[in-house]
C-alpha cells in the first residue's frame, strides 16, 4: 500500500537518465544453476559430517516450532539443516487463524516429542538429502540463506566422509 | 588386496578429497572477490552522490540537534558504556576487532527525525537507557563487551571496561545492550498479547511500502469504525525514523533491515498526534501506546505518562534540508549494494564451512599417517 511520506523525496534531474549508475550483473552469476549445485554440495557435505547428538535429556518450552529450532541450536550448538529450518518455518505459518493459534505449542504437543521429532528429521535432512534437489530448491528462493544458520561446530574426529 | 595396497588407496583417496576441497576453497574465494569488487564499484558510484548532496544548515530553531550533537551528547556521558564506545568509533586506531565488528552503534545515533518536538518526546518516551543502547548485531558481539571473572564478579580489565579503563573511564551502574539475533521473525496472523518465550521484542511481520528508498513499513493507519481516521494522527512512530544510507544497508543475519527489527522492536505501533488532545480522543484505536508532539504519552501496556515533559541528555538528530541530484535508480543501488553486502556474508560462511571439512580431513590424514 503507497503512503506519502513525510520528507521530500530527492530531487530528480529530468535529464539524469544517462546518469543512472551501473547495476552490476553479479547478483545474477550467483544464482546460476551451477555455482548453486556446487555451494549446495559444500553444504550437504559439510551437514553430512556433523553428528547428531546422542545424549538429549533436554525439555524445551516452546511456543513456536522456529522458536523450538532455535532453542535446539543454542543447547547444543550445532546448525538445523536448510530442509529442517524451512519445515519449521511452514509448520509454524501452519498454525494462522487455526482455532488453538494463542494456545502455547508445549500444551499441544509434549516438548520431547517436538524435540525428538526434529531430531529424526534433522537426521534424514543431513544423511540422505540430495545436492542437486537442494540446489533446486535454492534456485526457487533467493533468499535461501535465510534459512542456513551460521553455526560451525568442531567436527569430531571419528567422523566418516561419505 | 594385500594391507599395503589397501593403505595406499586410502591414501590416494583421502589427497582426492583434500584436493577436492582446496578447489572449493579456491572456487569460493573467486566468487567472494568478484563480490567484493562490485560492493566497492557501486559504493564508489553512490559515494559520488553523497559528496554532491548539498546539506542546509537548520539556523531557523535554537534548539536544533543534528547528528553530531546526538554524538557529542553521548561524548558528554563519560562514563558511560556509550560513551565510551562512541569515543572508540572516532579514535579508530585503537579499534578492538572483536567489540567493534559486531556492533552496531548507539541507538540515538541510528536514526533521526524530522523535527525537535518528535526528537525530544520520542527519546523520552525511550527513556535514557535506551537511546544509549549498543546495539550488536550477534551474541558473540554482546559478550565481548562484558567479561566476568570466574567468580561471578565482572572483569575490568576485559571488554568494554578495560577499553573505559585504558582511557581513565569508568562504566558506571548499568547499561544496555540490544542483540539483533534477538528479533526471530515469527509468522503470526496478529500481534500477540500475551508474552512470547523468548521472543525478547516482537518483530515485524509484514509489508513494506513500495518504491520507498527509506523502506518504511506498510502498516494500516488506525481508524473508526466509520473508517476514519483519527484526527492529529500523523504517522507511526517507526516510520518516522529517517535512517542514512549506511544504517539503511544494514542487514541483519536474516536479511532483515534495522526498521523492521530494531525499531520496530523498540516501538511497535507507537502513534504520533498532533496533540495530546486528539491523542486521547483516538484513545479506542490506541493499540500500541502513543505520544503526541506537545508532550503526551501513552506506554505501549497502556499506562498514561502525565506531569510535566522532562527532556533527556541524549535525543536523535534532526534531519538537515538536503538538495541533491540523484539518478533515477539510486535507491535500486543502494538496495543492490544491501543485497550483495549480505551475500557476501553468506559466501564468507560457506568458505567457513568448506575450510572446516579441510581442516578436518588434514588432521585426520595425519592422524593416519602417525
């Protein structure tokens, strides 16, 4: 919806459209399918490598599923996976205008039962997901990183490589 | 295949992937470059604009506060964790990388507004505390400004103390610190009344008005249910803020601008009228507080603020007349130059990522080999 603002807007020159400033094309080159597949396959791979972790006594209060999301990586510091980050954001929109959308989540359901079923995901996302679905996915939301967290764990040594 | 073979091609394999890895790095590095390059063509491009602009001087009130008296007040606050923070943005050559990546700025400092009356009752409604808020952008930010001793007691010799006691300052009594992570965006239909776990401040969730270089928030005006709008209603709070070029490029980790989260955190639905007088006749459409130019206020809990208006130390500037020819797609730079700043980020993240799995693969080599 427009609405006036309350300064003036910049003065146009009329004559200024030679004086537009050059946009570079970099923007596009980054979301070309190529490189999109290459960075998605740096990131399952390194997603790969993270262990879930096995010991989970934890009983988080929650309210929102992203909210339960961001509990989860702060306990146990470990990133979600892009996969589990967009479920979580879909599960939460879900919930508008449903007729329990003020109940608090944790009395719908129980906190480890939240916990432990992102945690099943969390496992198919980084075991069995492809980089090149992934890079479609990407190519479809150019705001995917949105929904990458920037949370880089020590790599336990015992880990496989693929 | 006899053990020594079989060492052999897990040693070839693993100096596969430490090679596969490397041309990552080196592929990433590329991209991050190329990124680089165009950020710095295009703030070139938008700087020349900026040194253009010619900027009038406010001689018509006394009581005139541009940007850098907000500055100069703060400077004023000694000993304060604002003060000495501002004092170590302009005395760059002690920069503290930790302290000063991650920050922000001083929340008086990040916006201002177009006259004194919104000045003066905006920052009171804030209260001093808070316009002399850090502001920083992760929880790695917020600690390093603050360390404790492993007694509970806090450290002065580390963070912000030992920078206030490196320059004969003391920080005295408390202060803030605001975290943009804080400001997870949660879908809801509606604001919510009743108090959110965790959600420290309530961040915006919805559109933005179109083609606006100041990207102001598209949020409907209060009306009557006669579809009026209340008499003195002049804006919301939020958008009123007028936030500079650089403050306006400023993207959270969510690709998030600091009206939407900050300010947006800070006020909410705050109303600005006229006067207090149409204020409390708009009193049913009243969501989120109020204030009026002339020294009422409402709080966002509803509680009325009477007495007399008591000014505070520290206020947001006052936007100076600026004439200025810009070109025509001047705002879509400056979105442009936001947008790859992030990505950039992102990229930085990635090669991260790719020189953690490196570093990983390396030691376990090692550990083979020994």
């Amino acid at each position: 919806m427009k609405r006036s603002s309350p300064w003036d807007e910049p003065v146009q020159n009329p004559d200024s459209s030679s004086n537009d400033i050059p946009l570079p094309i970099t923007s596009i080159d980054l979301t070309s399918q190529d490189i999109l597949i290459r960075r998605a396959e740096i990131y399952q791979e390194y997603m790969k490598q993270i262990p879930i972790p096995s010991q989970r006594g934890s009983v988080i209060p929650f309210n929102s599923w992203m909210g339960l999301g961001k509990s989860i990586k702060q306990l146990y510091g470990q990133p979600l996976h892009y996969l589990t980050n967009v479920i979580l954001k879909q599960w939460d929109q879900l919930r508008l205008n449903s007729k329990d959308e003020y109940k608090p989540l944790d009395n719908l359901i129980h906190p480890t039962k939240a916990e432990a079923t992102i945690w099943l995901m969390e496992e198919v996302h980084r075991q069995t997901s492809s980089h090149f679905q992934i890079a479609e996915l990407w190519k479809l939301d150019p705001m995917y990183n949105c929904s990458v967290d920037a949370i880089f764990p020590t790599l336990e040594k015992h880990c496989e490589t693929s | 295949m006899s053990k020594l073979n079989q060492n052999d091609a897990n040693h070839e394999s693993i100096k596969n992937e430490i090679k596969k890895h490397e041309d990552n790095l080196k592929f990433l590095n590329s991209q991050s470059n190329r990124l680089a390059e165009s950020i710095l063509d295009l703030q070139v491009s938008l700087g020349r604009y900026h040194s253009c602009s010619v900027i009038t001087p406010d001689n018509e009130s006394g009581s005139s506060n541009t940007e850098d008296d907000t500055a100069e007040q703060i400077l004023k606050k000694e000993n304060s964790a604002a003060g000495i923070f501002c004092w170590l943005k302009a005395n760059a050559q002690t920069s503290n990388l930790a302290l000063e990546k991650d920050a922000v700025g001083v929340v008086a400092t990040l916006a201002r507004v177009e006259s004194d009356e919104l000045s003066r009752i905006l920052s009171e409604y804030l209260g001093l505390q808070t316009m002399l808020a850090i502001v920083c952008s992760t929880n790695e930010g917020v600690n390093a400004l603050e360390k404790y001793n492993p007694e509970g007691t806090i450290n002065c010799n580390a963070g912000l103390h030992g920078i206030g006691s490196s320059i004969k300052r003391k920080v005295n009594g408390r202060f803030a610190v605001i975290c943009l992570e804080a400001f997870r965006q949660e879908l809801t239909s509606k604001p919510r009344k009743d108090t959110i776990h965790g959600a420290l401040f309530r961040p915006y969730v919805g559109g933005f008005v179109a083609n606006d270089p100041q990207k102001k928030l598209a949020i409907p005006k209060p009306r009557f249910p006669n579809e009026e709008c209340p008499a003195g209603f002049i804006d919301y709070a939020v958008n009123m803020l007028y936030l500079e070029s650089n403050n306006l490029s400023f993207v959270t980790s969510s690709g998030h601008g600091l009206r939407e989260t900050l300010f947006y955190g800070l006020l909410s639905g705050l109303q600005v009228y006229r006067t207090r007088n149409e204020m409390m006749s708009a009193l049913p459409c009243i969501d989120e507080g109020a204030v009026s130019l002339d020294g009422g206020m409402i709080k966002k809990n509803g509680m009325f603020v009477l007495g007399s208006r008591k000014d505070v130390e520290v206020k947001f500037g006052i936007v100076s007349g600026r004439s200025g020819v810009v070109p025509p797609n001047y705002s879509q730079a400056e979105e442009v130059v936001r947008r790859l700043k992030w990505e950039s980020t992102k990229l930085a993240e990635d090669i991260q990522r790719e020189q953690q799995l490196l570093d990983h693969l390396k030691a376990k080599s090692a550990d083979k080999v020994a």
